[in-house]
C-alpha cells in the first residue's frame, strides 16, 4: 500500500521490493505547487541483516543519467547486501539537509548524498546524528562520519579532451557544466589537460548553466558557445545532456556525452562518452560499509576499473588514429604513468601533469 505525505513527511513508503517500486513513479510527480518533489521508497531486507542504505537524489529517477543510476545503485545493495533501501527525488538544494536527517533519525546507517552539491548539508547534519555514516557521490570532504565517493574525473577528462582536439577544426572546444565545485573543476582541467596534450594552443572554453537538468538553459549555453566558434562540446549534465546533443547536431559541430554512453542519440554527432557505472561504485562502498571498515576518506575509482569507469563507444567519424591515441593514453593513465598533482596556476589552487611544467 502505498501513502502520500506532504513535504514535511517526506516519505511515500511502500513494503515492495526496489525493483518494484517503479509503480510509484507515477505517483512521485508533484503538484506544480509542491516544493520540492518528495517521493521515497523503502523496502524490507531479510531478517537480522540490520543494515539500512539510502539515498538522496537532486533530480528525477527518470532522467536516464546521474539520478537513475543512483536510484537503481539501491537495487544492487538489495540484492548483493541485503540491504533494507530507501530514495527520495527532486530535492532541492534548500531542502537537502531535511531528507538527510529524515534518513538519519529512521535509522539508516549509510546514507547517499547523491552529488558534490551535498557537501554543505552532509557536514551540517552528520554532527547531528553520529550513528549514521554519509557518503556524497561526487564529492570531496571526509569526517569522523563523512566519506566521499568519486571516479577519477582528471582521467576520464583527459581522454575526452584527446578526442576533441583532434576533431575540432576550430581548435576550440568547450565544456559545459551545471555548477563549479571541485570534481566537476576537476573535469574541466582534465578535459583541457587532455586537449592541450594534443594542440597546446588549443581554446578550451567553460560554461556554467546552474541547473543540471533544464533542457532549454542548456540549448542556449550551447549555442553561445558554438557561436564563439567551439565546434566540440563536452557536457557534464544530467537531463539537460539531451539539449547540449541536439543543439550541437543541429549546427553540425561535435559533442562528448557523459556518464552514459550517449553516442546512439546522435551516432554522426557524439564523437565518444564518459562512461561510469555508478550503481557498482556505490554498491562497492555500501560493501565496505557494512562490512564496518568505511573511513572518513575518499573512495577514488579510476579507469583501472574499466566496470565502473571507461570511454565509451566511438562514433564511426572517428578516426582510427585518433582511437589508437586515446586507448594509449587510456592504458597509459590505468597504469599512473600518465598521472596528475596539485598544483597552481595564477596563484589558484588546480591539477597539472605530475613532472610537467606547471602551465
């Protein structure tokens, strides 16, 4: 049976499994006067396990990209740990600190806050409920009871600048992202590490929509950009990746795609992808978890772990040189001879080389 509750509740529960829950989904949409969208399921895990994960998504489930994946990451905690699970959708930035301690005053011992966006309401809360450990997907600060989750964005941007550059004709190319915090920076230095590796003179470009999921913010940032003279679009978004795709096939330039393979939404358009299987990351670190042996660290997982981080498939416009480039630098990073420090730059805090001059 399934409740609805206002926004002070925050829960709709059910006694279903996980991979039944997508029923609710067409209960999950709120009402336009509803803020924020607070749909949430829970389900039961076998006897005596006594080990409860959550998870707190800033977008939709439906969004084929970063909210899915962390949706369905609570289907392979079920499964693989035995894990009572739970979710809660489309919460906005001014209510995440009230999904996680609704989470935390439930009981949950591990709770995922989905995106770097988090940081500030995982620190705020976590000092609050001492019992619970939190996890923030994408993010970088670490406590007595704070981790965090995160691929190796340097890396995988590094490849995706290789294939920009040797596309653009330009020899400008851009990323686009929603928000600046320290992973998704960490994707545009890589990225423009990754090109200049290629053309050192190269123009790389940064442009910030705030708003992962606005499909039409993101058709305009495109179209500045392609306006400037970018021809290679590399987004980092969620929902509003289809925008970034179809502007650039629209004006016949190039994109990268992200997270997921994106290359069959425009197989002559997206050049290649960031593939990341976040699902298997967050069901690696709930293993830990549960296990007991989970720090206050973070968890960082490279292309060393081609399951859960890869390029994906390249478009058939790509030439095999190029490919040839990319999978050696690809190999050449899984085994850290190609390898990044920290460094600065004007005076700021960013990521070169290691061994390089600083640039």
């Amino acid at each position: 049976m399934v409740h609805r509750y206002r926004r002070r509740q925050l829960l709709i529960y059910a006694s279903t499994a996980l991979g039944s829950s997508l029923l609710l989904k067409a209960c999950a949409n709120p009402t336009p006067t509803e803020s924020p969208a607070v749909s949430s399921a829970a389900n039961s895990s076998p006897a005596g396990t006594g080990f409860k994960v959550a998870i707190v998504l800033p977008g939709p489930i439906t969004d084929k990209g970063w909210n899915q994946a962390g949706y369905e990451s609570m289907a392979i905690v079920k499964t693989k740990l035995g894990a009572e699970t739970a979710y809660v959708e489309k919460v906005a930035q001014a209510d995440q600190a009230e999904a996680l301690s609704d989470f935390a005053r439930r009981g949950f011992n591990l709770i995922i806050a989905h995106g770097g966006q988090f940081e500030a309401a995982v620190k705020q809360v976590a000092t609050q409920f001492p019992n619970a450990f939190f996890v923030i997907s994408d993010g970088v600060a670490t406590g007595s009871n704070i981790a965090s989750l995160q691929v190796n964005h340097l890396q995988i941007a590094y490849l995706c600048g290789i294939v920009a550059a040797e596309m653009s004709k330009s020899n400008k190319v851009a990323f686009l992202t929603a928000q600046s915090f320290t992973t998704t920076d960490q994707e545009r230095r890589g990225f423009e590490l990754g090109a200049k590796s290629v053309k050192p003179a190269i123009e790389v470009k940064a442009s910030y929509t705030n708003d992962w999921n606005d499909v039409s913010k993101a058709k305009e940032a495109t179209q500045a950009l392609l306006a400037s003279g970018v021809d290679v679009v590399y987004n980092m978004l969620d929902a509003a990746a289809a925008g970034v795709i179809e502007t650039v096939a629209d004006k016949q330039a190039y994109a990268i795609g992200y997270f997921e393979d994106q290359l069959s939404r425009a197989p002559k358009t997206v050049l290649t992808s960031a593939v990341q299987n976040y699902g298997l990351a967050i069901e690696t670190v709930a293993e830990i978890a549960k296990n007991g042996q989970i720090k206050g660290d973070v968890y960082t997982l490279g292309l060393d772990k081609p399951d859960i981080l890869r390029l994906g498939e390249f478009s058939a416009i790509v030439s095999e040189a190029t490919r040839q480039k990319a999978l050696q630098a690809k190999d050449a990073l899984a085994a850290q001879k190609i390898a990044f420090e920290d460094c600065k730059l004007g005076g700021k805090a960013s990521w070169c080389i290691k061994g390089a001059k600083t640039t």
